[in-house]
C-alpha cells in the first residue's frame, strides 16, 4: 500500500529508505503535520515516487517534499524454532552485543522496539553462520 508523506528535500531520492521516529514537539503548528505523522512509528519506508510540492520546514533544511512511500520489510534473525513462515510474533531483542557480527543489524533491526507485532512474511532455508553457535533463520517482518 502506497502512503503519502513527506520527507527533507535533501533525502528527497526514489529508493531512500527510513526509519519513522515519532511527531517532533517543533512540528505541533506545522500545517502539514497530519501528512508527516500519520506513519507508524518505528517502521521503516521507502520513497517510490516524488510529487512536485514542496513545503517550509523548521526541522528540514531546504524544506519539504511531497513523497509516496511504501512499508519495507524488515529483516531480522530469529531462533530456528520459532521462524515460521505466516506466524505472528511480538518482538524480543536479542541479547547480542557482537556489534562486529556481519549479522548484528539482523539481531539487532533499525526501528525495531520490544513488543511491536508482526507477521513473518518469509523465512530462509538455511542456518545463519552465528559465532555464539546460536541456531538463527534470517526472516522477513512485515
């Protein structure tokens, strides 16, 4: 589903991928507000498509522009037994702190908090290589 917001003229690119964080307090007389804060927080998004309006921003340099975004999946490594692909699932972070683990952005997703919900849309057929020996799937979170 394509959704309609805006993001900083500056990261204004088809492809550019973020995290949404939340409404600013600086952003509470905004008059485009209720286009920037209707995303759900800590998910990320991809820029499909630029519109051609632009806006005057406090918190952007440069202003505004209109974009059309769409949900990203997330990546994430989860135990062997607990990936199943459809199942519904309530984030636990993974106690991992090996930040130099090729696979530590998978442990440890960008956006992603302890308790939000989501559904595993695909699970990998192998193993992950862990260097705690953990038995670990790579998965798709939607």
């Amino acid at each position: 589903m394509v959704l309609v917001t805006v993001v900083g003229r500056l990261q204004c690119k088809e492809g550019f991928e973020f995290v949404f964080s939340g409404p600013l307090a600086e952003c509470k007389e905004c008059k485009v507000r209720n286009v920037c804060f209707h995303l759900d927080e800590n998910r990320r998004y991809r820029v499909v498509q630029i519109r051609n309006v632009e806006h005057e921003c406090k918190i952007h340099e440069g202003g505004v522009r209109v974009v059309e975004v769409e949900r990203v999946p997330t990546k994430a490594a989860l135990p062997t037994k607990t990936a199943l692909e459809g199942a519904m699932l309530t984030f636990e972070p993974r106690g991992c702190i090996n930040v130099g683990c090729p696979h530590y952005r998978l442990c440890q997703p960008l956006g992603v908090v302890k308790g939000m919900r989501f559904k595993m849309s695909s699970v990998g057929s192998k193993d992950m290589d862990c260097p705690a020996g953990e038995r670990l799937k790579a998965v798709l979170l939607e």
